[in-house]
C-alpha cells in the first residue's frame, strides 16, 4: 500500500519535473523558417522564438535554430518556392538534406528593429554551443550590450555549463547585471540582495548606477533595497580595505623579521653590524634559482616543489658564506665595531658586483608554484594571496626554529651566555670563538631563507638586498640587540606603520615618519625595546 | 695616540695645495697649461678631500663615524645647485629644466632670494646647523654612539635621499638640477673658469686644513682626543662632552656642507643620487685608507682613492668595485692606520703581523 503511493508520488514527482522540458520541446520547425522567409513582422516573431530557443530550448532545437539565425545575419538564407536553402543552395533549411534551389533564392534583408533581436539570438546560441573559449568570450560581449533583452535563465544555464573559470566569472557577472535590469521589480530588489552579498569595488558601481534608475524615485521599495544593498557594500568594502592592509602590513613585517633576526643574533653576540646581511639574502635568492634550474634539468617533475627543496641549501649555501667571512675578517675586528660596519661594506660591493657579472642585472625568472599562486577573495577587495601567505607562514616556522636553537640547544645557551658576558664565558670554558663562528653562520643562514620567502613576492636582481638592509637595521635598533621578541615587535610595529602610513601619504612619507618615530623612542629607551641585562659594551 | 707637536706633514702638503693653486692659473697660455678634463678633476678631488676631512675631524678625532655625511655634502650642493640656476635665471632668463618638466610657471616661494649668493650661503649654514644640531643633540644626550650612531646616520642620508627623489619638492626630482651656465656673473664652462673654480677649491682645501689642524692642535683638541678615548673619564674629571661633541659635529657638518659648495658648479649637476648610502660609506673609506686621525692622511686618502676612481671609471669601469673592496679588507685587516702605517715602518726588520701590531700600537684581540 505504503510503496505503491509512494511510486504514485514519485511518478507526479517526475512528470512535474519534467513537464517544462517537454513543452520547450516543441519547436516548429517548418513554421520557423516560413516566418523567417516572411515579412519583417513575421521575421521579428521568429527572432523572438530563437531566442527562446536559445535559452530554454532542447539541445537538438538549437543545433537546429542556430545555423539559421547566423544565416539571417550573413544573408545566406535563400527563399525559394519549396521554403528555404542555407549555404546558397546547399542544404535544405528545414530537413538539412542536400538540396539545390527551387528557382531564384531571395535572401531576406533584416530591419533595423529585427536585426539587434537575431544578433541575441545568434551570440546565445554561440554562449551556449561555440566549442572555443575565444567564441563564447565574444558572444557574452555582445550579450553585454544589451543585458536588459537577454532572456531569463540563459545565463545561469550557460554558467553552469561553462568549462573556463574566468568565462563563468564573467557569465555571473552578466547575470547579475542582466537581473538588476529585468523589467519585474520583484526579481531586481532580489538581485540587488545578491549583488550586495558580494561586497567589492565592481559591485558598488553597479548599484550605485542604479540610483539613476526611474524606478529609484519612482519606488520606495527599490529605493531602500538599493540603499541597504550600497551601505552594506560599503561596510564590506571598509572591512576588506582594512583586511588587506593588515594583511599586507604583516607579509612585509614576515620579510623584515626575516631579514632583521640574523642581524639581531649577530649584532647582539658581537656588536657587529653586518652591512652585507642584504646581500646573504640577494644570495639566498639566488641559490633558489639555481636549485629552480637545477630541477628543470635532473627532474622536472620535483619542480613545483624547487621552493621547499631549496630551503636547505639555500640556509647551508648562505650559512658556508657567513662562516668564512667571520673566519677570515671579522675575527680579527672584534675590537673595532667601526671597522667591521667598512668590512662588510666591503664585501657587499663585493658579493654584488660579482653577482652582477655572474648572472647579469635583469631579474631573475621565477616558476609560480600552485602553492603561491592565485589567492581566496574574501571580502570587498581583500584577497587572500598565497604568495604573501607562504612568506607569513615561512617569517613564523623561522621564528619557531630560532627560538628552539636559542632557547633550547646548547649551541644558544652559549651564545646567550656570550651575549650577556663575553669574558665571563670564556672563564667558564665557552669556546667563544667558536660560538661566534657559529653564530654568524646562523644569522647568515637565516638571511639566506629570507632570501628564499622573498623570491615569490618581490623581484629577484643583484641590487635587491640593498631595500631590506636599512629597514632591517631599523628593526635591530628599536627592538634592542639580540632578543627574538624585540625583533618581532619591532618588525611588526615598522611594517604595519609602513603600510598604514603609505595609502594615506606616501611610501617615502612612511619612511620619513618611522625613522623620526625611531629616533624619538631611542630618547626615551636608547637601548630598543627589549635591552638584553648584561654588561653594557 | 698621535703626537701632537710634529707639523711637518700638514706643512709640506698645503704648500704642495696652494703650489698647485697658484701654478693652474699661471701657466694658462703657456705650453705646460693644464687640460680642462685635469683641471676639473683636480678641482673635484679639492672638494673630495675638504669632504674627507670634515669626516676626519668627527671620526678620526672623536671616534664618532657617521654614515651620513652624504647629507650635509648634499645641502651644500643643493643650496648652490639653487643659486646657481636662480642666478642663471636672472641673468639669461633660462627657465631651470625641472620647472618646465613639472609644468609649473614660477619658482617655488622658497627659491626667493636665491640669486643672492651670500643669503644662500646663510641658508645653507644655517639648515646645515639646524640638521645637524638638532640630530647630534637628541643623539649625544640618549648616549647613541658607536655603530647605533653610524646605522641612524645612514638611514638619515637613506631617507633624505627618497626624499629627493620625489619630483613635487621643487628641488629637481629625480633629475635633479642641472644646466648652469652663469656664476658670479662670469659665463661658466669656460677654460678660465674651470681653472679658477679648481684653484679656489684648492684654496679652500688648504684653509679648512690649516683651520682644522690649528683646532686639533689647540686645548680644545686635546679634549675632543680625550673624548675619543676615554669619553667616561672624562666626563668623570668634570668635562661636559655633550657640548664638545655637538660643537664638532657641527663643524663637521658645515665643512662638509663647504665641500658640496665647491663640488656641484664643477661636475655642473646635482642630484638625489649624492645621498644614496654608498657615497656616505666611501668617504668613510676614503678617510679609513688615508689614516683616520690624521688630516693629512684624510687629504691624501680621498686624492688617491678618487684619483684611482676617475681613471678606472673611464679605463675598466667594472673593475672598480672590486678595487675598491679589496682596498677596503686590506686596510682593515694589515693597515688599521691606513697609509700613515707604511709611513711608519722603518725597513730594518722584516714586517710581519707581530712587529706590525707593535708599530700599529693597536691592541688586537
């Protein structure tokens, strides 16, 4: 009993559902074309029903109608005595049988008032049927002209079918625009809702082009459904704006922490000032790109991932450099700090004169890896980009791995021990040689991954370490020597000042004003942030 | 610590300045007539080294190495890069480049005066004093020295610099300033006048080094020698260092600011690229491998170094760099004197880094 209604059920069910179909089903096919060879009123009848063919009718409809819509257009339609021929003479217009022309073919010329309504019809069928992305691309510009002819359920049926992302982008888009337009108020307020759920830049235009719309004054309804929809747009327009410049304020800290904590460590253990920090991390990324190279010749499959592969070589590659130039200059420096500063002047110029013979000055090219590619919109215009992402996530893991070497290895119990008493360490048996060598491979490695974060992001040429050297010095000199925390606050506080200050006055206004913040805090803590206790040296 | 009595060094090489001063113009129409090209770069190595020894008498004689002096150099160049086209301007009627390229019809308001040389001189003495003095005092009271000092001086001169580089300042933009064609009323370019603009920068050179060298020799020092090398002792017998350390920063400011003077109506332009860091580092450079504390180290350093600089830039510019850091490690490392080491050394024992370090004097770790 109980499954015999619900086979009764879902047999109603069924021929509900598919009852519209059946009925769009029933084109006429022999009246179409007999219209089409009619007057203009006939003609501008079938014009209309090709276009409703094109938006609801079966896929054997169109294949149908489309050819003859185009025909109309190009005049390649020939009424005869026996209906029409396409091609001039070489199909039948009805049966598509090959078939020559029944006496002298006319070709019907469209009116000014018809011609508009076959060109709807002709980019729809194209929207839906073209096979090349360039075509449909093409017939949704010309449905773009006019989006208030464009009949309903077009564009959702051809967005759904879409293959290419950025073509469907634009087909929501249209739909959206062509609903706004739609001649019921009803189904506009509710578009308009739709519009507003998407707050962004492109949608505020298109509402606020609505507010000279007759219907603005004329209906009080559409009046408060637009001014809902503009406010709404703007509140997540401000809400994104401020996103992204938080966002974009804590991918820049990322990098100058990065840039800044080998720096810190090395200033702070020696109170030496490596000039050539910027220069590691031109090499650090450099090295990315030879192992990027590397990969294309002994395997291209890996290449995606030349990122991640290249972060140890790029720290030992970097490290090795840092290793040799304390061993063999800044070693005999210690007691001469002003000295040291010239000395690793020298061998920036040094490592980027050498780079610049090397490799040339143009900017390197950089494979874009899905994994910093592309980005996830999320509201207004704040797009959350990976490639910003993947230096956030990088200045963090790098953080964590400094903060386990110094806090939890023996090699940073020793260099904290010889930061806050040299001497009193040497008593105590620390090799402090030995840990200063160690130390400064360490900062240098980590300029080396800053290297690697940045190659994503910014451009990749011998003269790139010299942007990140004095921002990075600003960093080491408000956040205090040799604390991790101090670079971090001090890297925040400077990259979020720098892109707060930016919109409103100018990138060089930003550096003006926080190197005058610098210096004023430096009157009230001379020593940064966080001075480290130990002796003042 | 150097003695203070022996002066004949500094003697021999002014009188060597001024010979050269007097023996450019009086050979002019004579066969031995020095080239144009020689004259100038002659003219603008004086700049170079008045610009050396205003970072002498701060490094050398204070212990205070500033990163910055790019800046001071670059007022100075600006001030008269300004007179000069002003000048020009009334004179010749010829509208300064950067107006035409920023499409504006009149000087900005603070060009006013500008044709008068003497108020611009008091301009650029006065921003010099102002720069200088208000930087050194909030530096100096906080106790920022050593290496803080030298990285805020070269973020000073990094972002003056970006600042310049900014087309709306109504100081040339990125082009910078250029075109000058009439000085004191005297049309310039002329082989008379590059004579006389390289002989006056020798007269001048000679002046700052005679005034510095009285200055180093006086009481006052001897403190700022003190200053140097025990500045908390100092302070602990009664002296205030503070005032000391501004007076000669400021000095040094001005004479550098003198040196931009000199160098802008020679190389005929100016622009933001005189701040760019690497320029404040070479004169360090400069004065490190003529022999900080010592003047006339610092005179010869910046002579030779740039001598070098102007032959290889035409002969193998790529070669340059590498020169130049090489000369840089060598000084550090063997020379911490610079030239006034090889001065030194009497060749009776074979030189090796003990007796080397004996001479130097220098405690090494």
């Amino acid at each position: 009993m109980k499954l015999a209604r619900l086979t009764a059920a879902a047999g109603l069910l069924a021929v509900l559902l598919f009852a519209p179909g059946l009925r769009a089903d029933t084109l006429d096919r022999a009246g179409l074309v007999q219209e089409l060879c009619g007057d203009a009123g006939a003609m501008g009848r079938a014009g209309t029903a090709l276009v409703a063919t094109a938006a609801s009718g079966s896929a054997e409809d169109r294949a149908f109608a489309a050819p003859l819509a185009r025909a109309v257009i190009d005049r390649k339609l020939g009424c005869d005595d026996a209906g029409a021929v396409l091609d001039e003479g070489g199909l039948d217009a009805i049966t598509r049988m090959p078939r020559a022309a029944a006496g002298t073919p006319r070709s019907p010329l469209l009116s000014l008032k018809n011609r508009p309504v076959f060109e709807l019809a002709d980019a729809a069928f194209a929207l839906r049927g073209a096979p090349a992305v360039a075509q449909r691309a093409a017939a949704l510009k010309t449905l773009e002209r006019r989006p208030a002819q464009i009949p309903e359920g077009l564009l959702d049926t051809a967005a759904a079918a879409e293959s290419d992302a950025g073509l469907k982008e634009q087909i929501d888009t249209l739909a959206q625009t062509a609903a706004l337009n739609a001649s019921d108020p009803a189904a506009r307020i509710r578009a308009i809702g739709r519009v507003a759920e998407n707050p962004s830049r492109r949608a505020l235009t298109r509402i606020a082009a609505l507010e000279s719309d007759p219907a603005y004054a004329a209906n009080p309804e559409f009046r408060a459904a637009v001014d809902a929809a503009t406010a709404r747009i703007e509140r997540g327009i401000a809400l994104g704006d401020t996103l992204a410049t938080l966002y974009n304020g804590l991918s820049f800290a990322s990098i100058l922490f990065m840039a800044a904590i080998g720096l810190a460590i090395i200033f702070g253990l020696m109170g030496v000032i490596n000039l050539a920090q910027g220069e590691l991390i031109m090499i650090g990324a450099y090295v990315t790109w030879l192992v990027q190279q590397g990969l294309r010749v002994a395997a291209p499959a890996l290449l995606d991932w030349y990122l991640v592969l290249a972060i140890p070589v790029a720290f030992l590659a970097t490290a090795a450099i840092g290793i040799a130039l304390e061993a063999l200059l800044l070693r005999h420096l210690y007691k001469r700090p002003l000295m040291s500063l010239l000395a690793t002047w020298a061998v920036s110029l040094f490592l980027v004169n050498i780079v610049r013979v090397v490799f040339g000055t143009q900017n390197m090219q950089f494979e874009t890896p899905f994994y910093v590619s592309g980005g996830v919109p999320v509201i207004g215009d704040f797009i959350f980009t990976w490639n910003r992402m993947f230096a956030i996530a990088f200045a963090i893991v790098t953080l964590a791995l400094t903060w386990g070497v110094v806090r939890k290895t023996p090699l940073g119990l020793n260099i904290r021990a010889v930061t806050q008493n040299r001497d009193m360490a040497a008593c105590i048996g620390i090799p402090t040689r030995r840990i200063d060598m160690m130390a400064f491979g360490f900062g240098s490695g980590l300029a080396g991954l800053a290297g690697l974060a940045l190659s994503p992001i910014y451009s990749v040429n011998p003269q790139m370490g010299q942007n990140f050297i004095i921002d990075s010095f600003m960093v080491v000199v408000l956040g205090g020597v040799g604390t991790i925390a101090g670079t971090v606050l001090a890297a925040l506080g400077i990259g979020q000042i720098n892109v707060l200050i930016e919109p409103l006055w100018g990138a060089v206004a930003a550096k003006v004003i926080v190197l005058l913040m610098i210096i004023a805090f430096l009157q009230w803590r001379p020593e940064g942030l966080f001075a480290v206790k130990g002796r003042r040296k | 610590m150097m003695r203070l009595g022996r002066n004949g060094p500094i003697v021999l090489l002014t009188g060597l300045i001024l010979l050269v001063a007097v023996a450019m113009p009086a050979l002019s129409g004579t066969s031995l007539e020095v080239s144009r090209y020689l004259a100038n770069a002659i003219g603008q190595l004086a700049a170079f080294a008045v610009l050396a020894i205003s970072l002498d008498l701060i490094w050398g004689y204070l212990g205070i190495l500033s990163l910055g002096h790019g800046l001071f150099f670059a007022i100075g160049g600006y001030v008269f890069a300004m007179y000069l086209l002003k000048h020009s301007f009334v004179v010749t009627g010829t509208v300064p480049d950067f107006l035409q390229f920023m499409g504006w019809k009149d000087f900005p308001f603070y060009w006013a005066g500008f044709d008068f040389f003497p108020y611009a001189f008091t301009v650029a003495v006065l921003v010099t004093l102002l720069v200088s003095g208000i930087f050194g005092y909030v530096s100096f009271r906080s106790r920022v020295g050593g290496v803080y000092f030298a990285i805020i001086t070269q973020a000073l001169v990094y972002v003056a610099m970006l600042l310049m580089f900014r087309n709306d300042t109504g100081f040339g933009g990125n082009n910078g300033m250029t075109g000058f064609s009439v000085l004191f009323g005297w049309q310039m370019g002329t082989s008379g006048m590059i004579t006389a603009l390289a002989a006056g920068s020798l007269a001048v050179l000679a002046l700052v080094l005679m005034l510095c060298r009285w200055l180093v020799g006086s009481r006052f020092g001897a403190l700022m020698l003190a200053t140097r090398d025990d500045e908390i002792r100092l302070q602990t017998l009664g002296y205030e260092t503070l005032r000391l350390k501004l007076i000669v920063w400021c000095l040094s400011a001005v004479i550098a600011m003198v040196a931009g003077m000199l160098y802008v109506p020679q190389v005929g332009i100016i622009n933001p690229r005189v701040l760019s860091p690497e320029l404040s580092l070479e004169i360090a450079v400069w004065v490190a491998i003529g022999g900080r504390g010592h003047l006339v180290g610092a005179v010869i350093g910046a002579l030779l170094v740039n001598a070098v600089k102007f032959w290889l830039s035409s002969a193998a510019p790529d070669i340059w760099p590498f020169i130049l850091s090489g000369l840089i490690v060598l000084v550090v490392l063997v020379f911490p004197n610079g030239l006034m080491d090889l001065a030194k050394f009497r060749l009776t024992r074979p030189m090796g880094p003990k007796r080397m370090a004996e001479e130097i004097g220098e405690a090494r770790p």
